[in-house]
C-alpha cells in the first residue's frame, strides 16, 4: 500500500482559499487555506467555539447566586490491599484547574493520603460554617467504591478504608445526612466510582429538558441536591483518554465545549456527558436527586467566570444573574452551505491560560463603564437578529467606553459590510484597537489578515505576534496558526516540536482542527514519536468536534488499521460524513474504496 493512494490532505479553513500554501509533515503534502473574510455561524463551527454564541435562555436568570465552592477528591494510592488506580488524581487535578480557572470556584482538594475518612466528612462539615443560603457546593469524588448487597448500602472508600465492611468506608448514609444539614442552594455530588450510581437509586433520575429562561430561573431558585454518577450499579473504567477516565474526559471536554455561559448541570449531563460515555465504555452514567437530602427539585446552575451578578443591571430585575460581556458573535447570518471552520467572527475570550503580562484577564468582561457594557450586551443582541444599524451605533458606544470585544464585533460589521461601506482598513484598526484589550479573537483576526494581506499589507511578521497574543490569551484557532507557521518555518524558525505544542494547546482549548493537526503530527512522527493510537484519538476527537478532517483521517486509520483495528464499514462511514461536510480529500477516498 503507497502513501499516495490515500488522502490525508485538509482544507485549514476549507471554505475561503484567499492563499493556499502547501506545506508538508514528512512524506506528505498539506493544503493550507487561510482567510480574514469568512465568519461561520454553523452549528459544526459553533461546537467548536466555547462561548460562542450568546442564546436568550442565559443572558439573563432572574434570581441572585451567590458563591460557588469546590471539595475535589482524588485517591490513587490506597493503603490496604486495594488496587492502586492509574487516573483518579489526574482526573481530581483537572477538575479542580477547570472549575477554578473557567468558572471561579473557591477549591478545596483532597488528594491520595489527604482524603482520609475524617478528613471528608469533616471537610464537609465545616462548610456549614462557610456556605450561606445562595452559595453552591460542588463535591468531586473520584476513588473506589463499593455495594455491600448484603446490607444493601453504597460506600465511598476513602485512602484509609480496606474493603466496604471498614470502619473507615463512608456509606451513603452519611454523605446525604452531611448535606443535608448544609445551608447552600445547590449541591451537586459528581462521582466516578463504582456502583456510584447506587448512591440515588430510591431517587427520580433529573429528566432531560429542552433549557428555557424560565427552566434556567427556576432551577435557580430552587434547592437542589444532585449527583452526577459514572455508572449506575456496576464497575466502572479508570482509563480512557489523555490520563482521565473515561467520565472524568466527557465532563472535562462538556465543561469546557459548553457554548452557554449559564446553563444547568442536566444540560451538560444530557447534552454531552452521558452521550460519550455511552459511545465509549460499558457505562450507564445517571444524573439524579439525591433522596431524602432536602432536594426541591431545582438544578445545580454553573455560570462560567465573567458572567457577574449585576445589582443594578437595567436588562433584568435588580438583583439579577446577568452576564456581562462574556460571549459575543459577530453574525447572526445563517449557515453557508459549507460547514467546515472558517475564521469567525465570534471574538471568544477564554481562561484557559494565562494573558500576557500586563494585559487583563481573559473572560472577565472587564473594560468601559457599566453603560459601556450594556451597550455591548444590547448591540450583541440586534447584531445576531440582523439589526445592523442598530447594531453599530451600540457596539460604537461600547468601544468608545473601553470594551475590547465591542470594538472587536465592530470590526468585523466593517470587514463584512454588515450595515456600512465594506472598509478593511477600518476592520483592521477595530481589531488592533480590541487587541489592545482583552478581545483575543480580534488579535487572531487580525492576524489573519496580515497574513493573506486582505485590506493590511501581507506582512507575517506582524501576523506571528497577533496570533501569539491570540493563543496566549486563550483563543485555540491563534495557536493552531502559529502552530502552522512553526511547522513552515512562515515567519519563525521551522520547529516541528513547538508546532505540535501549540496543536496539542489548540485541541485543549476546544478548536477540534488543532486536535485534527496533533493527531497528523503523531501519524508522521513530526515532532513528537510517531504513534498512530494517539494520531487516532486525536482524530477522534476532531471529528468528535465536527471537524471533516479529523473524520477523514480516521477514517484512513479504520481502512488501513492505523492506531485502530481494521474496519471497512467504519472507514466508509468516515468518509462520507467527512464528504458530506465539504471535505475533498474525504471524497476521493470514498469513491476509491467504493470502487
């Protein structure tokens, strides 16, 4: 079999080809497109954009929240003769960063020797003293557990307890009596353990909604007691992808996918979560009330770091959740005809990983007066709903009154003509102006343009810093273009290993091409070891993400057994999902297997 008879060419932003460059990994040829013009208001970009776009459901929940708290368990390392776990710590590690860093909750970890008996039931305990009645509490629990059929009881088994018949195991009981007696409004037990399920089993499972403003506000108001489970009554898998269990990996990858915000954990649950653990594993996740625990069937309601409560904001009652500059779109056009990513006009901010010194810190919606925000927030609004003029005179106001991503939109109504004379020199001054802030897209839009010279001189020198900023404060689609001029030696020294860093940077971040980028670079051994069961997984997850070309090129892994088994029918149905998305290279190969 000759490399050449199959294609893992792609389409960088396939649907606008203003350059096309080709580059190559070892032994292969990549098309390259890039594009300043393009905006994609598809469902296949959106998945791929955290924050993106703002809905009526969330912008506003008519009821105050108050803080949000975290005890975050993860135990390995057992004393007695239990076995060892691989990805529990891992698993804890990472939720604690992702509830912290995204969505600013106060943590509280509990790790292998630490998450002793005592030492969670009286951690739990002494946040009677610290939660008041608007607070949240959120407990992860990931460790052995066990179901003592004799007895008919659940048990957590904590570092210091031998088997489910230990003084030291904590039975259900005592979990749901300790928060019980807790003051918080929402409490939410997420478990990846064994028989996890078991600890709701005389409870109704939370039933999957379609989410509303009305829904969103009333699981707000009212008292919840929840838990999110692995598995129902049964083992359950310590392994799966990138160090986590395979729960641990889809409430990671939901959490941070999750394009709303504000939005209740039967959402996520529902939506994601049981989903991919169901595709992956022998699990049935539950998402349910906890009995007898004070419940009063309301929803744990997670709000996303920069959405504030805002006393005194005139677009809800006083004392309403409202978000604050957190999400914005710039197009509310509908969908092309082609769904692959494009550059869009979204200006995503993001707290993935740490701003450039001196600049503010992503996701905050910081920036301009409170006017200025409203402005912002009001001309977001008639932006998506077509209403261009209104739309401009507010996001003016918005930028004039120091909001980045006001600017940011406002440039992109200009590169477009959405409301006024098509004008890419002004388009390029908006985004200088709300890269100068926090609006990270603008700094990736930017340097777009720089690149393909489109209304700027093509100059990549200016491009490479823009995307930098761009990646540095979050925005995945600015690493995955530096990414690419690293592996091209476009305008910085040619380094196939920092390349494949800035993928793996882009796929965290949820950009499914950068994940697409990273799983070619394990294939051809460029920067990293060749290693085509990791070039699968990340295959998988880019067209997980709704990308064709992560589709594609699992599909060239299921044809010729490359880091997954053979398997004909599931390449062919790669294929033509990847063909179907507008995808060429998908295309050719299909009608060649086909033949």
């Amino acid at each position: 079999m000759k490399r050449t008879r199959v294609s893992l060419a792609f389409a960088f932003f396939s649907r606008c080809s203003s350059i096309v460059r080709r580059i190559g990994f070892p032994g292969l040829a990549v098309a390259v497109a890039l594009s300043s013009l393009q905006l994609a208001s598809s469902a296949a970009f959106a998945q791929q954009q955290r924050g993106f776009p703002q809905t009526a459901k969330s912008a506003q929940a008519a009821v105050r929240n108050g803080k949000y708290y975290a005890l975050v368990i993860g135990i390995n390392q057992y004393h007695s003769a239990l076995p060892q776990l691989k990805t529990a710590v891992n698993d804890a590690n990472a939720v604690a960063q992702l509830l912290q860093e995204q969505y600013g909750f106060q943590v509280t970890k509990l790790l292998d020797k630490e998450a002793t008996r005592a030492k969670i039931l009286d951690t739990i305990s002494a946040y009677k003293n610290t939660l008041n009645e608007e607070d949240n509490l959120l407990i992860y629990y990931g460790g052995h557990g066990s179901h003592d059929k004799d007895a008919d009881k659940t048990y957590w088994l904590p570092v210091d307890a031998e088997s489910s018949t230990s003084s030291n195991a904590i039975m259900e009981d005592d979990l749901t009596s300790k928060i019980k007696a807790l003051p918080a409004r929402h409490v939410l037990i997420i478990a990846d353990s064994c028989y996890s399920g078991d600890l709701s089993r005389d409870a109704a499972d939370v039933p999957p909604v379609t989410p509303t403003q009305p829904y969103l506000n009333r699981m707000l108001k009212a008292k919840s007691r929840t838990i999110m489970a692995s598995g129902g009554d049964a083992p359950v898998s310590d392994s799966g992808a990138d160090g986590h269990s395979i729960f641990a990996y889809a409430f990671l990858k939901a959490m941070k996918g999750e394009e709303d915000p504000v939005f209740s954990a039967d959402e996520v649950f529902y939506s994601s979560v049981r989903k991919h653990v169901q595709r992956n594993a022998e699990q049935d996740p539950k998402y349910s009330h906890l009995h007898n625990s004070g419940d009063d069937d309301g929803d744990f309601v997670f709000v996303r770091k920069g959405a504030q409560i805002n006393a005194a904001a005139s677009s809800g009652p006083a004392g309403t959740l409202t978000r604050s500059a957190t999400t914005e779109t710039a197009s509310a056009e509908p969908a092309p005809a082609e769904p692959a990513p494009a550059p869009a006009a979204d200006i995503p901010n993001s707290n993935m990983t740490p701003v450039p010194s001196g600049a503010t810190s992503a996701g905050t919606g910081s920036g301009g007066s409170g006017s200025a925000r409203e402005a912002f927030d009001r001309g977001l609004a008639d932006l998506k709903s077509g209403q261009f003029a209104e739309a401009f005179q507010l996001l003016t106001l918005a930028c004039n009154g120091g909001v980045s991503r006001g600017c940011g939109n406002l440039g992109v109504m200009y590169q477009k003509g959405n409301g006024v004379n098509q004008d890419l020199g002004q388009a390029a001054v908006l985004f200088r102006k709300g890269c100068s802030g926090d609006a990270w897209g603008a700094c990736f839009l930017l340097g777009v343009m720089y690149e393909s010279g489109n209304g700027v001189p093509r100059d990549q020198s200016q491009a490479i810093p823009l995307y930098l900023r761009s990646c540095e404060g979050g925005d995945g689609r600015g690493c995955t273009n530096l990414g690419v001029a690293y592996n091209t030696g476009n305008g910085v020294p040619q380094n196939q290993a920092q390349a494949s860093s800035l993928f793996h940077k882009a796929c965290d971040t949820g950009v499914p091409r950068g994940c697409a980028l990273l799983g070619l670079a394990y294939h051809e051994g460029a920067g990293l070891p060749k290693d085509d069961s990791q070039a699968a997984l990340f295959a998988r997850k880019a067209c997980d993400g709704a990308d064709p070309m992560g589709c594609n090129m699992l599909g060239v892994g299921y044809e010729f057994g490359y880091g997954v088994p053979r398997d004909k029918r599931q390449a062919v149905a790669l294929y033509r999902q990847a063909c179907t998305a507008g995808f060429d290279a998908a295309c050719k190969n299909l009608n060649r297997v086909q033949r």
